[in-house]
C-alpha cells in the first residue's frame, strides 16, 4: 500500500497523495489505450475485443480500489488503533477451543495471502515480461498501439501498469481477509465467554460480583464489534465482486466465518444452563445479549449483494454461462 500511496494514515501526507494519484492516473490511461481497439482498431477480431475487455475490467478494478483506499485511509487508521486497543489477546488466552480457533482460521488467512501474493507476482510479471523472453514486440496486455508511441516506451508504461495492479489490488484484499479473520476469532471469543459465564452457578456474593464483571465485559465487547464504523468498512471493502477464485478464498470464505459466528451469539444463549439459577443479573445480560444480536450482521457488496456461499454459488454458476455463451460465440466466427 505504500508504494501507491494508500497506506493507513490519520492524516494524509502529500507525497502519497501524489503516489496515488499518479497510480490511478496510469490505470486510467490503460483504460483510455483499451477503449481505442473498439474506436481505431481496424482489423477487429474476437480475441481483441474480449482481450480489450479484460483490460478495462482488470484496471477499473485496480482505480476503483485505489480510490476507495485512499478515501478510507483515516478510517482504516482509525480502525487498525481500535483493534490494538480493545481486541481481546487470545494468544495468551488459557482456553483451549480459542486458541484452536485462532490458529485454524489464521492459518487459512496466512496460506491465502501467501498464495495470491506469489500468484499474483508471477501472473503480472510473466505478462509484463513477455517482449523480453518471447523475444517478439508482443505487449503484456491486449490494447491499442498508437504509432505515435514508441513500442519500448509502451511496452514499459504497461508493465509498470502491472506493477501497480500487482501492488495495488492484492495489499487491499490482504488486508481484508486479515481483519475479517480477526474478527471472526473475536467473536467466537465472545461466544465462549458467553456460553462460560451463562453456564456458571452464583452461590456468594462474589460470585455474583465477578458475574456482573465479565458480563460488563462482554457487552461492552460485543457491542464494539456491532459498532456502525466497523461494520460500514467491512462493508465498503467489499464494495466490487472480483469474479475469480481470488473471490472465494479472499472475500466469501472469511465474510462466511464472520456471518456465522454473528448468528450464532444469540443461539448460544439459550444453549446454556441459565435455568439452573434464578439471579436477575443473568436475566438481563441475556436480555441484552438477546436485544443486540438481533441487529443484522451482514457484509455486502455496494449495499446490494450479500457475501456468502449462497451467492458465490450463484456468482459462478453465472460465470460459467457466460464462458460458455462466449466460447460458442467464439467458435461460431
């Protein structure tokens, strides 16, 4: 993030203003020279349109992100200095089914980053690299070349374009999977301790005053988690479907393990031995338990579409129409 200048800040400085600006202007100067091939190119075949169209799609995809990044950095900063404050430390944490939790969730967000980073990396340098080892004036991208423009000076401005895909796209997913997964673990935290304290029996008075201390405790953390700011940014980041499987590992799966998680708060409530005790301090944590978690938690893209497997499901099963649709009309000229 900070090579296009969209890293976190409180304030936004006036070098990465211009890094990111620049960025975004060179994806758009991308999209410009693959809008041409529809307008100038006068051999016009298939594989030049669907090449064309990739083009603008990868680099709509790559400005649209960057400009929402920058536009959300105070608030990623922001959230990033709430996470340090008040998620709760379960690696030092003495149960067990957290930290089981915690380390298979975490794994899954460590092998998916890894994976799209040196996927993405090699993806975009084999395109960006393709004069130099097909030793042919061929360009990473399908665009419309300009006789104006030398073919190095194109071929270069390109493979930068590449670059600042590879650098710009994958951080901002990183960063979500990441977060989304912390979260998940909060939560299920929170539904442990829920489960724990609903579970415990309250004999003396100081059981019920460490009663009403860890209930305040995890009120106070649910109702973080439920907080508008973090839910809007959750919600924002996943503002635009990217229809690959960097999709499913990325977005759906741990926007899947967040949404579960969130339902089964109220669930667990009554999956307790609350009965066993008639104390009015139990009754009302569950009341407020209760109250809270009814309140929707789900992610969605541009506020339209819901991120789960339902709608991934959905999502591919489109996909593969349309490739099938295309791939006919492919064959049919």
């Amino acid at each position: 993030m900070k090579f296009c200048g969209t890293e976190p800040r409180a304030k936004r400085s006036w070098s990465g203003i211009i890094r990111c600006w620049f960025n975004i202007l060179c994806t758009l100067g991308m999209i410009y020279l693959a809008a041409l091939v529809f307008v100038l190119e006068k051999d016009l075949t298939f594989v030049k349109v669907t090449g064309a169209i990739d083009t603008i799609v990868l680099m709509s995809h790559c400005a649209l992100k960057m400009v929402s990044i920058y536009l959300q950095q105070p608030i990623m900063f922001e959230l990033l200095e709430r996470k340090r404050l008040h998620f709760w430390d379960i690696e030092n944490s003495s149960s067990k089914e957290k930290k089981e939790y915690r380390k298979k969730v975490l794994g899954y967000a460590q092998f998916v980053i890894l994976f799209f980073t040196v996927a993405s990396i090699i993806a975009c340098s084999s395109f960006g690299l393709q004069p130099l080892y097909l030793r042919k004036k061929v360009l990473g991208v399908s665009t419309y070349i300009p006789q104006s423009i030398s073919f190095y000076v194109l071929a270069i401005y390109e493979s930068y374009a590449l670059f600042v895909v590879c650098f710009g796209i994958i951080p901002f997913d990183i960063s979500v999977v990441y977060m989304l997964c912390l979260i998940s673990v909060q939560w299920k935290s929170l539904n442990i301790e829920i489960k724990n304290i609903l579970d415990s029996k309250i004999d003396t008075l100081e059981d019920q005053q460490l009663f009403k201390a860890k209930a305040i405790r995890c009120v106070e953390h649910h109702n973080f988690l439920k907080r508008p700011e973090l839910r809007e940014l959750v919600r924002r980041s996943l503002y635009q479907c990217n229809l690959s499987n960097q999709f499913i590992l990325l977005y759906a799966i741990p926007a899947q393990f967040l949404s579960t998680e969130t339902q089964i708060s109220e669930e667990i409530v009554f999956d307790t031995k609350w009965y066993n005790t008639a104390c009015k301090d139990k009754k009302l944590f569950i009341w407020m338990i209760s109250s809270v978690a009814k309140r929707e938690v789900a992610l969605k893209a541009g506020k339209i579409l819901t991120v789960n497997y339902e709608f991934t499901f959905k999502m591919y099963r489109s996909i593969i129409s349309y490739y099938m649709f295309l791939r006919t009309m492919g064959s049919n000229h």
